[in-house]
C-alpha cells in the first residue's frame, strides 16, 4: 500500500466573512437582529422573540417599547417559509396585549393579517387567525377587519381540519357578531351553516365560542329563519340531550331561547318532539340551577308573543313552571316568577296556574329573605290578577293580602311597585276592595306616597284611585295624612307622576270635607298652576280641578264667579267674594279669626233643619202669615207677566161684592187672633233659644278654640216657607217668580233705578258685623240687601226646592241667577228651545229678561 497523503483545504475566500455562532442575552440584540438580510438570522431571532413573548405580557409590552413589532409586521409576508412562519407566530402572539393592539391600529397589520388567512401553511392560519381574535376586541378594529373584508377567510376556516385554526377563527368571528352591522354579513357569506357543524366538535371550547356566536346571530329574525332551514333546531335539542355536554348546556339554551321567539321556531320543536325533552330536562333531579333557570327564562321570552303562549300552554308548561318556584335556588325561582309573569299574558294559562294550585307557592315567596325573590314573586302575582277575579278571589284565600300590604313599606322599589299593582287589580272586585280597605290600604299607602321614587310614587297615587271609592276611605286619607304627599307629587317633574297624583286627587274630591282639605293644603292653586302649563297640564289635572271646585263651592265661587245649576248649595257654603290674582283661598275658619273690617261681608249659608211642631195652631199660625204674604196667580204670557205675586194686603174684594160680618166670621176671626198670638209667644221661645244657643257655641268656641260657623235660623224658616208654599206650585215658571217675589220680600223689597245710593243697605249690614263682632253675616240676617246678597239667598232657596239655577257674580257687587224656561207645550203652540233669563231681584220684582237683551246687559253693569 502506497502512503496516504493528506489533502489540502483549500482557504476561503478572502472576500468572505467566517461563520460566527453568537449566543445573545439582551432581548435589544435579537431585535437587531430582525433588520438582518440573511434568511438563517431572521427566522432565529423571530423564533425567539415568539418564545420570549409567549411568557409574559410583560415581554411584549418590552419587544413593543425596542420597535420590534415594525420588522415583524414587515416579516409576515417574508420569501423564505420559515422566516414567515416565526414572524406569525411572534406577531399573533403580540396582539395579546392592549397596547401592542393600540400601535397596530395604526398600521396596515390587519390588512396584512387577513392576506395570510388561508395561507398554504397551517401555522401560518393559525397565527393570523389568532391575531385577528385578538384584534376584534376593540370596536375600531372590528370596523377596521369589516373593510378590509375579513369575515369570509374568517368563515373559510372554519372548515379547517387544525382545531386551533378552527378555534382562533370562530373566537374571532365570536368577537364580530357582538356588534349587529356584522351579523347580517356573517349570515348573506354563508357562516351559519359550517358554524352549527362546528357543534359536534370534540373540543368544548370550540363548541362554546360556536354556542355563544350563534346566540348572537339568532338575534336576529333572519338568522333565526337560516337556522331553523339548516335543521339548526334539532341539533340543539339533540346537543341538550347529551349528558357529556351538560356544562354547555346553558350556551345552548341561550340560543334556543332567542329561536323559540319566532312561532315557527317554536311550533317545528314542539312538532319534533323537542319541547318534551327540553321541559323533562328542566325537572330531572339532576338538572342544574343554571339549566333550569335558562330553560325558564327562554319560556319566558317565548310566551312575550301570544301565539307562542297558546303552544307553550298546550305544552303544559305551567306544571313545569310550577315546579321550578318549589325549589330552593333562588335564581331557579326567580327565572321561574318571570316567567309566570310572561305566560300569563295568556288567559287559559292564568286559570291553569290556579287550577294546579300556583298561587300558593307564591304567596309564600312574598315572606322570602330574598328581595330579588320577592320581587319576581310580586310581579307573577300582579300578571296573574290582572282582569282575572277567580286569581284574586285565589290570593285572598291564600291570606296574601297581609303580605301585600306589608310589602308596600319594603325597602326595595320593584317589590312596592308590583305589590300595589297586584293589590289594584284586585280591587277591581268590590268585595276583595271592601276586605282590603278593612285591612288598612290607606294606612298602608302613606309611606309610599312619600318616597323619592317616581314610579313608586305614581303606582302608590293610583293605588289611591282605586281604592278611595268612598267617604270612610276618604276620611281615612285624612286622618292618616295622606293627602299632604299626593298634593307634593302634583309638582312632580314627572308626568306621569303628576297624572296619576291629579286622578287621585279626582278620586279624593268626591265629598266637601276632603275637597275642604285639599284646598286648604294648597292643592287648588297647584291645580291651577299646573292648568295654567300648556306642557304640564293634563285631563286628569283638568278634570280634578273642576271635581275640587264642585265638592268645594265656596271656592269654585271665588275663584270662577259661578256657580251652575248642577251645584247645589249646602249648609257651610260662605261667599267670601271674588278672589284676587296670587291670593290664597281662605278657609272659613281662617276667615273668622281675622278682625272685623271695612270690607264686604263673607256671607254665610249656615242652617239646622227644624223639629216638627205638634201644634196645629202653630201650623195654622204660619198659614196665615204666609198667606198674608203672598198670593199667586197667573195672568198672560209674557215672561214678566205670566206669574204675578202680591201681597195680600193689595188684593181688594170683588167690584160689587158686599162685606157681611157673620157670627161665623167673628168666631173664624177670634180663632185666628188666638192662633196669631199663639204663633208670637212660640216666636219669642224660638228667639230665646236661638240666644242660648249663640251662647252656647260662642262659649264652646272660646274653650277649644275651634271655629262653629253659627246657626241661620231665619234662613231655616225661610227654607220651611218655601217649601210649604212654593214647591207644590204646578209649574218651574211660577216657582221661579215666587221664590224672586220672596226674597225681594225677604230683602228690603224693590229699588227704583238710580235710587240705589239711598238704600241704605251698607249701613245695615255694618250694624250686623258690629253685633256679630265678626266679619262672617249669616244671609238670613240680612234685611236690607242688593244684588249679591238677592241672588245668594235666591240660588239657596231655589236648590232646596229643586228650581234649576245658577248664580252669576258680576262686577261692582253685581250678582244675578240665570233660570231656563221651557217654551210652552200646548196643543197647536210652536215649539222652541229652552231659553235663558235673568232673575230681576232688585227693579220688577220676578220679571224674566233674556240674556242676550240690552236689558240683561243693564241689570249685570254698573
């Protein structure tokens, strides 16, 4: 063998660099090391910038701060494989942190991203995939990837075999479709379809961002439509059925319950049988809370639509329902009243709920620790009695009355407000509205009157509507302060608050005392001032104020100057006179404790019916006086002549006619002195108890210091004459007349015109507030009168004998009453409407003038 000889290594080039292993520390050099042309460095250092940003959110936000994400983005799109490879690793790796996605925002990154998708390499789809679930968090981006068309490829992918692309992509679609501009996007590619394949994945977090993408699309009504033709809705219920899946059970539900608000939806599970399955999971002893509380709450959006409630109560799902608020998980319970509440929308679902014993459980959830418990419970129990007597008729039996009223005083504002709602419906029945006014609604009803709570407030004002139906409970709102709140919620912003306060305020003005009360706490200037508001008034306040003022006519009187024939006036009546502009309307009490003035009297109308008198000479007196003092008879037809009433002194015998004095007439003669002097002595018994009793009640006052408006006897006798003499009259004409020719009588009797400066009758009535020592005059102690003191005392008189009439206040102490007179019924006669007169009271006695003549127009001016 020949000797070896050792070969020469040729040398390198001299142009050439030697291969330098480096081994670098600093996270600065690797990122140097992105500017590199050679394809070895480049997918070294961007392999291990992915490992070093894989860690920490710390190292990304340090790569960020060295620039690094600048070449990264630049390095996606590389030539050589693995450089492009690393580089999106790194760079779907970065975007998990805020503020790397802050500075990718503005730059083309997403553009870049979404030209990788579908790339050949899996890594590569993966990573760009990522980096794009990432990015969809902010809304600016999802706006950003919706331009640049990023949701197809997104879609695409979830076709691919890799579960992580799969996984990434559906996140990042999840993402999408929160926002309503890309679901519509989602459904016209074709995204519904490969995402309801995705169900039967092996991975549950795959399954889960599907379930939750999916009940974002089918909020839609189209979305729902593409589901349900996909054969969507038995994949769910077959996905429900699987025990495997049950912690995703509730995902699922959550995407049922948007498709079962569509009656198609519905209708196609209950055909295929699914309803059963979802309702038996619902109750199976090991159902979860979550499960069941879902599968409530999806009944309840379904029963929302009415044709939805008629199949989910042919599905009996109120046994099912039933059962849930049995349990004892609160948010099962919860779901449960919720969704009685919505079911009962439906009529044969609110008797089935009373016919398999529903209510009961209820009402032992109103005594619940729980407020969200009581609150549910409160609101399925008011849905339940709504127009439904057999379901409050239910509740009484059930003792929850008590439990209702206890909760209108509940801290928590949604438990007060279903509970007055509850307890209104039921006092649509007036026996259950009797019971419960026993058991102290009103008392009840005051703390929710006071509380800051709009709607707490507005609930409560019309719990008092439908409960103040009568006098007790008035006076029971009274007594129980009450009425203070309901006036303060009238200057409520809220309108609704305002609305409802003024109905009951309506409710409350049915009887003087509480009408009395009312304005004396200020609630008819509120009324006014609120009417006065084109934007604050409404038809309630409109509407309470013109009750108030009816059940309060001295204050109507005051405020509007009249009075209509429908307000009839009653003992307590005072005419304080026409109220001024910002003048507070007085009460008559607060009215007696001012100091006698020079201003015109509050006149009073203040009197006790008299006892019946057993003594016929009296009544035979009283005859003869009253005979003495008017004869009626009937004369021609016009207005101021049909009806002539005059004294008797005026009538003279028959032209002829001879005077014979008989003994028949002697002995008439002496009776009628003996009964006339019977009539004096019982007149002097009258007026001495008349002072005994202004004794009493002066000394009565005094003691307690409560104001006794005092007693009009002479109002009283009058009241009895007319209605002895005149009522029975045949006719409302002649009535009319006498009653004018009896107070003008009553009244100082005619004044010529022009004469009226010598009437005298200021001194007079001086001379009545000096003896009173009070500015408040009793009108039937009134002798000498005019025009407003006539026409007070005419509208009195009139009233009590059912003679339609109003009265009128004009200016300068004018008054007048203003009568309708039918057109005559005779045979043959033409007919013509009723028409309008004025009363003369003070010039012609009785005489009728029409209201639209100059004549009227004269009586009413100065």
């Amino acid at each position: 063998m020949g000797k070896k000889v050792k070969k020469e290594v040729e040398p390198p080039a001299k142009d050439v660099f030697d291969p330098l292993n480096i081994e670098s520390k600093k996270t600065g050099t690797v990122v140097l090391m992105l500017k590199s042309e050679e394809d070895e460095v480049l997918s070294k250092a961007c392999e291990a910038i992915y490992r070093f940003a894989d860690k920490c959110d710390e190292n990304k936000l340090q790569l960020l701060d060295l620039g690094a994400m600048e070449s990264l983005i630049r390095l996606i799109n590389h030539e050589d494989r693995s450089v492009k490879r690393y580089a999106c690793m790194a760079f779907g790796v970065m975007a998990g942190h805020a503020d790397v996605r802050r500075y990718l925002r503005k730059t083309d990154s997403i553009t870049a991203a979404i030209q990788l998708l579908g790339d050949e390499d899996d890594v590569c789809n993966e990573f760009s995939s990522l980096f794009l679930s990432h990015m969809s968090t902010d809304f600016a981006s999802k706006l950003s990837i919706g331009k640049a068309e990023g949701l197809e490829p997104l879609i695409n992918l979830l076709a691919s075999p890799d579960p992580d692309v799969q996984k990434n992509s559906v996140q990042a679609i999840c993402n999408l479709v929160q926002d309503f501009q890309n679901r519509a996007a989602v459904r016209e590619l074709g995204g519904i379809p490969p995402l309801l394949d995705l169900l039967k994945s092996d991975y549950a977090v795959i399954q889960e961002l599907t379930l939750t993408t999916l009940a974002a699309l089918t909020q839609d009504v189209d979305s729902r439509v593409v589901v349900r033709e996909n054969e969507g809705l038995e994949q769910l219920v077959e996905f429900l059925g699987n025990k495997e899946w049950e912690d995703l059970h509730v995902h699922c539900l959550a995407v049922l319950s948007n498709c079962m608000e569509d009656t198609d939806s519905l209708d196609e599970i209950r055909s295929s049988g699914g309803m059963e399955k979802l309702l038996s999971f619902s109750v199976e002893q090991n159902a979860s809370a979550p499960v069941q509380a879902n599968t409530a709450k999806a009944i309840a959006r379904a029963a929302k639509n009415v044709e939805n409630g008629k199949i989910l109560h042919e599905q009996e799902v109120e046994k099912t329902l039933i059962t849930m608020i049995g349990g004892t998980d609160e948010q099962v319970i919860v779901a449960g009243c919720q969704a009685i509440a919505s079911l009962s929308d439906n009529l044969a679902a609110k008797d089935t709920f009373r016919k398999s014993e529903g209510i009961p459980p209820l009402i032992t959830l109103l005594s619940s620790e729980s407020g969200h418990v009581r609150e549910a419970a409160t609101l399925a129990l008011a849905n339940l009695t709504l127009n439904n007597t057999n379901n409050s008729n239910e509740v009484v039996n059930a003792g929850g009355v008590e439990q209702l009223l206890t909760l209108l005083q509940y801290n928590k504002e949604s438990v007060v407000v279903n509970s007055a709602a509850c307890l209104i419906n039921m006092a649509h029945d007036i026996n259950i509205r009797a019971d419960i006014f026993k058991r102290g609604i009103i008392a009840s009803l005051t703390e929710p009157l006071k509380s800051n709570s709009t709607k707490v407030q507005s609930k409560a004002a019309q719990a008092v509507t439908a409960f103040v139906t009568g006098a007790d409970a008035r006076t029971e709102m009274r007594q129980h302060g009450g009425l203070e709140p309901l006036i303060g919620q009238l200057q409520s912003g809220d309108s609704e608050v305002r609305r409802n306060a003024s109905w009951a305020i309506l409710a409350c003005s049915s009887d003087p005392p509480t009408a009395a009360a009312i304005s004396k706490l200020g609630g008819l200037e509120i009324l006014q001032e609120i009417n006065d508001s084109d934007q604050r008034k409404n038809n309630y306040s409109l509407a309470a104020l013109d009750k108030l003022l009816d059940s309060n006519l001295p204050a109507k009187y005051s405020l509007t100057g009249k009075l209509s024939s429908h307000n009839i006036i009653a003992d307590g009546f005072y005419d304080a006179g026409q109220l001024r502009p910002n003048t507070k309307f007085m009460s008559l009490d607060e009215l007696a404790k001012q100091d006698v003035n020079q201003r015109r009297p509050i006149l009073l109308v203040n009197c006790k019916s008299s006892e019946p008198c057993d003594d016929s000479d009296a009544s035979d007196a009283e005859g003869e006086q009253m005979e003495s003092q008017l004869c009626v008879t009937t004369g021609g037809d016009a207005p101021g002549s049909d009806v002539t009433v005059t004294p008797a002194r005026a009538r003279s015998p028959l032209a002829g006619e001879s005077i014979k004095t008989t003994q028949e007439d002697l002995a008439d003669k002496g009776s009628r002195v003996s009964s006339k002097a019977s009539y004096t002595r019982r007149k002097k018994k009258d007026k001495e108890a008349q002072m005994r009793e202004e004794a009493e009640r002066l000394r009565a006052e005094k003691e307690d210091g409560v104001y006794r408006p005092p007693v009009d006897t002479a109002l009283q006798s009058y009241i009895d004459d007319v209605t002895k003499y005149i009522q029975p009259m045949p006719t409302t004409k002649e009535q009319i007349v006498a009653v004018a020719q009896f107070v003008v009588e009553r009244m100082g009797g005619e004044v010529e015109r022009g004469k009226l400066a010598d009437f005298s009758w200021d001194l007079h009535v001086a001379e009545l507030k000096h003896e009173l020592k009070s500015n408040i005059v009793p009108i039937g102690r009134i002798q000498r009168g005019i025009h407003y003191h006539r026409a007070l005392l005419y509208k009195v008189l009139a009233d009590k004998i059912g003679v339609p009439c109003s009265l009128v206040r004009g200016e300068y102490n004018r008054a007048w009453n203003e009568v309708t007179v039918a057109a005559s019924l005779e045979a043959g006669a033409p007919r013509y409407p009723p028409t309008r007169y004025i009363v003369d009271l003070m010039h012609e006695t009785g005489r009728l003038i029409r209201t639209d003549s100059s004549d009227a127009i004269q009586y009413m001016s100065l």
